[in-house]
C-alpha cells in the first residue's frame, strides 16, 4: 500500500471539504448581509416617506392655506406660493385695489396682462350655460344692493331689483384670449364663487410643475389632492354637521379623495331673517333675491377645484331637485348633499359616482 498516496488523497479531500465549507460560509454571510441590507435599505425608505411629507401654511385670500406634501429633496415651497398667491390676487381679487377684474369694472373692457383673468372667464361660462343661469359671475351689483358685509343687510325693494337685473347675465360680455369686454356699461363681474377653487388650481399646478406626485391643498375649506397621504392612504376629508346642537355626531360622512378636487358650500351658518322669512347669504341671479334652498350644505367633488367652487355655490342656488337634473349632464363631477325634507329632517343625497369613496 502506497501511504505517501493515500495521505496526498486524504489531505486533498479535506482542504476540498474545506474550501466548499468555506465557499458555503461565505456564501451564507453574503446572503444574510444581503437581506441586512435590503431590509434596513426599506426601513431607510419608510422612515425617509415618513419625514419626507412637508408642511407649509400661509395666509391669503382673507383666509388661511396648508398644504401637505412628498418631495425627496424635502423643499419648501412656502415663498413660491406665497408670491404665487399675491400675483394671482392682482388679477381676481375684488378686495385688492388695482386689481384687473376691478379694472374692468370701472371700464367697457380689459386686456388681459395676467394668465389667470381668461381661464375664469371661460370656466364661469361653461357653469352659467349648464346650469341655466344659476351661476353667474355678473351678479355682483345684486351683492353689492343687499350687502351682507353688513350686521343688517340692506332689504332693496322691487323696483331696484328689477332695474338692477337689466344688467345682470353672463350673456352681456364677450371676451377672447386677448381682452375682455361688456355689452352694457353698469355690468360688474365678482369671482368671489369660483376664484378661490382656481388659486387652488393654480397652486397645484405649480407643484406639479416641480415633480410633486403626493399632496393635498386646502384653501379656506376648499382642496385639491393627489396620491396618497403619509400613511399611504388616500387623502380623507371630513364633512361637518351642519347641525351639531341636534347630535353628537360632528361629520355626517368622510370622502376619500382619488386625484380629485373638493369643495363645500352652505348656508347654515351665513343667514339672515326677514318678516319670518329666513334668508341664506347666496343669490339666485335669475331672480335677484337671496336664497334658502333644502340644500343646507353642498359639497362637490370634481377634476379641478375651480368647477368643484363653482358648482357647490350654484348647488345651494338650484336646491335638490334641479341639482339632481343638472347633475345627470355632468359625468365627472359628483356631489354629497346635506338637506332638510318637507318636515325640516335633515338628510343626505349622494351621487352615483362618489358613493365608493363615501368611507363613513
């Protein structure tokens, strides 16, 4: 027997033994460093989606802003809407003086100089023409008759409605890309009902403009969302009681909100009585007198904020019936309705379209 043989054949299976534990160890430390690595790049990933979410509020408008948002680079948006705002102001703003829609009011007609004062204008046409008049940015000097700004609002008799509303109707201006103009002298345009969803818009646009995916921006009550929130959710907006004394209950429903823009309107809480007549602060421009609908609240989900302002504002105009009709010849908006009966229960209306987004 060759010993030097055997003992080179042993020696050569154990150092192969060797190597492949070897090969396997390494295989394995690998492998579980992998799986460290992954599993703490994930971690990373959530713990970074979860701080990522940015915060900005302001104000503007008369009123507040907040917007919540996703960006990697964790930027601040807050001057570039703020400056945004104030621009868009010096064109729509009925408070601020100077501005292009006031411009217009105290002439026969306006060449546009901002890009905001056109886009409103064909907007405020579209609603008027749908909703048979029940929108109607000439409504103006009617507001201007009653004054709700005031503790008592003014009462103006028959005969000065019916002068004043030989001036009122969308029809009496025309307008193109460029400019502007009225077919009567004594015509006044008030934004105040669509305006605000637009700055939302614009707003929005502008983020988008810089790769945000995840957001959601409130104005004043009104919002437009897109993605999903920090948790990963759709963004989930509550819609208040409008009667809280009567219940415990302080939201009527929670509406989740897919891309979408969201806006409500009611007249519970701004309105006024008169001879035993109560009145809400919102003008039907077809007749020139305030209105009390049984629409008590009216929230409107549409794909911009600027439609969504526009009609639930005119919703509170119709009032239930007429809304339903309107609500037919509009596919993509939807509407959730508060409204009292013919016994003063209050009860709710949901379209088709918005009841799976409907989560309470």
């Amino acid at each position: 027997m060759d010993l030097s043989s055997n003992f080179a054949s042993d020696f050569k299976i154990i150092m192969n033994n060797r190597q492949k534990n070897a090969i396997y160890s390494l295989v394995l430390i690998l492998a579980v460093a992998t799986v460290w690595f992954l599993r703490n790049r994930v971690f990373n990933e959530n713990e970074e989606s979860k701080v990522a979410y940015i915060y900005i509020n302001g104000e503007a408008q008369g009123t507040t802003y907040n917007i919540t948002y996703l960006d990697s680079a964790s930027r601040n948006f807050k001057s570039a809407v703020d400056s945004l705002l104030l621009e868009f102001d010096k064109s729509l703003s009925t408070y601020r003086k100077g501005s292009e829609i006031l411009t217009f009011n105290e002439n026969d007609s306006f060449y546009f100089k901002l890009p905001y004062f056109q886009p409103v204008l064909q907007a405020s046409q579209a609603v008027y023409e749908a909703s048979h008049g029940a929108f109607d940015p000439t409504v103006y000097p009617l507001m201007q008759a009653w004054n709700f700004k005031q503790e008592k609002p003014t009462i103006p008799d028959s005969a000065r409605i019916d002068s004043i509303k030989n001036y009122i109707g969308f029809d009496k201006i025309t307008f193109n890309e460029k400019v502007v103009k009225k077919k009567m002298n004594k015509v006044r345009l008030d934004f105040n009902a669509i305006a605000q969803g637009y700055s939302i818009d614009v707003v929005f646009n502008f983020l988008v403009s810089e790769g945000i995916e995840n957001m959601m921006i409130e104005l004043g009550g009104e919002l437009r969302a897109k993605g999903v929130n920090a948790n990963g959710d759709l963004w989930a907006i509550g819609i208040d009681n409008p009667k809280p004394e009567a219940s415990d209950v302080k939201r009527i429903a929670i509406i989740s909100v897919d891309d979408k823009a969201m806006s409500t309107s009611g007249n519970y809480r701004n309105y006024f009585t008169y001879e035993g007549v109560r009145y809400g602060h919102t003008i039907d421009p077809r007749t020139g007198y305030p209105v009390q609908r049984d629409i008590i609240s009216a929230t409107v989900v549409a794909p911009t904020c600027m439609e969504a302002d526009a009609w639930s504002t005119t919703f509170m105009v119709t009032g239930l019936e007429e809304a339903k009709e309107i609500l037919k010849t509009l596919p993509n908006v939807s509407a959730f309705f508060i409204y009292e009966d013919g016994s003063g229960e209050m009860k709710t209306f949901t379209s088709d379209n918005l009841s799976s987004n409907i989560i309470l």
